[in-house]
C-alpha cells in the first residue's frame, strides 16, 4: 500500500487555556480560525490531498473534536495520551501503523495541499524528517512576525509543525523529545541534552543545520533530515493571539 498516514494532535495542556477561553471555548483545538474550528483546517487539506491515504486526529476529548471534522471513510477521531511523546510513542509501537507517518498539529491552520505535497516529496525515505523554514523568506513575507528561531551557521530557522517517521526505529528520537518535552519552545534544550561539542558548535554557529542534524542522527542511530519548506507560511500556526490575527488576516487577503 503506497501512500502516506497522517496523524493531526489535537491535545490540550494540563489547566485553563485563556487563550481558548477568549473564542469561547476551552478547547484549543476548537477555537474558530476564519469562521471555521481551527483543526478542520489542517484536517481538510490532509483529506484533499493525494499522498495522503488516512488521517487519524488524536485528541484527550475526542468526541468533542469528531462533531466539528466531516464525515469520511478516510477519517478517524481517537483518544491521545496525555503529551505529545506519550501520544507518539503509542503509535510508533503500534504494528498496524502504517509508514511513513505524517504528523501535524490542529493549529497548522495554514496548512495546505501544496505544502503537504512539498513535505511528503522531500521526506520521502528518511526514517525521520523535520518540517522547516528558514528565517529569509519568512521575513520578507511577514516583516513583522514573531517566530521561535534557531540559528545556525547559513541560516536560522524555524518549525513548521510537519514531522514525518519512516519506521519505528524512529521512536529513539520521540524518547528524547520526552526528556525535554516541557521546553518544546527552546530548540536549545534538546541540542544540549545531546552533549556539550554540539550544543557548543551550535550556539557558536559553527555548524550548519545539516551537519547538527547529522551529528544527532549519529548519536541516535537515524537518518534525520531537514526539509525546508518551498512556502514559507508553513511556519505559521495559531499558538496565541497576535498569531490569530496573522492568520485571519492571512485568510482573508489581508496580510
């Protein structure tokens, strides 16, 4: 069977989220994005696109998420676990998953066909392969945009929320992600838990992107590529919100 599996996390943090609480909900995968729930955006170009045979939501209230998803074969709502590593590792054990494995999140609001096609194409085979778009073109996009960015030695980047598995093997590098799963947001933290050389060549901005990932790839024992997205609004999602109002405004033609 050839062809992708896409996973959308569709989880909540532990507590209050105010910032879902300001649209009405206290579910942030609920919050309206140009009139609509904002993980049926994601959903919806997943199904719309051709590489893409299945599409799994994963979410603590799943019953919740399913009433605002459409009605299709290809479409599946489940329950996750309680973090996004615990939910990964599940299904990376799983032997019914079938690879590779596409995984994005419910505020990829911005996420359309033509990214996910762009993503599937360069991923294709790596065990893992991480979504990203370099500062340069986001810059000159959005002038004004606030991103989480890592430099490196040609370039900074930042995440695109797109992530692909290849196998299992790739659960090696989901058990580091746990290690530092609550500073998800400081990219720094998991480069230094890999040993000072790197974090060191790193901060320094002695190494490339490419070569960092392949010195993590070595230590875990993976082929770990990075794949620069074509569009650079593949870094945009909707985690507060000034970034509601970016990607509203981007919806509508305004930005």
């Amino acid at each position: 069977m050839k062809g992708w599996t896409a996973v959308v996390l569709a989880g909540s943090r532990p507590g209050r989220d105010k910032f879902a609480e300001q649209h009405g909900t206290d579910l942030k995968a609920l919050i309206p994005v140009g009139g609509i729930p904002m993980v049926a955006r994601p959903v919806n170009a997943l199904l719309l696109s051709p590489q893409i045979l299945a599409v799994s939501v994963l979410a603590q209230q799943p019953d919740r998420i399913a009433k605002v998803l459409p009605a299709n074969s290809r479409l599946k709502v489940a329950a996750s676990g309680d973090t996004i590593a615990s939910t990964l590792e599940a299904i990376l054990a799983n032997p019914a998953t079938h690879f590779p494995l596409l995984v994005t999140t419910a505020d990829h609001a911005l996420l359309s066909p033509a990214m996910i096609a762009d993503f599937c194409a360069k991923a294709e085979g790596a065990e893992l392969a991480i979504g990203l778009v370099e500062k340069r073109p986001l810059m000159a996009r959005l002038p004004n945009t606030k991103r989480t960015w890592l430099g490196f030695r040609r370039g900074s980047y930042s995440g695109a929320n797109l992530f692909a598995f290849g196998s299992a093997d790739a659960a090696k590098a989901v058990a580091l992600w746990r290690s530092v799963e609550q500073d998800r947001k400081k990219g720094w933290r998991m480069i230094a838990s890999l040993g000072p050389a790197l974090f060191v060549g790193a901060v320094l901005k002695l190494r490339t992107l490419d070569q960092t990932l392949a010195s993590v790839g070595k230590r875990l024992e993976l082929d770990i590529r990075k794949v620069e997205l074509a569009d650079p609004l593949a870094a945009v999602d909707v985690d507060k919100p000034a970034d509601h109002i970016l990607v509203s405004a981007i919806l509508e033609g305004r930005a």
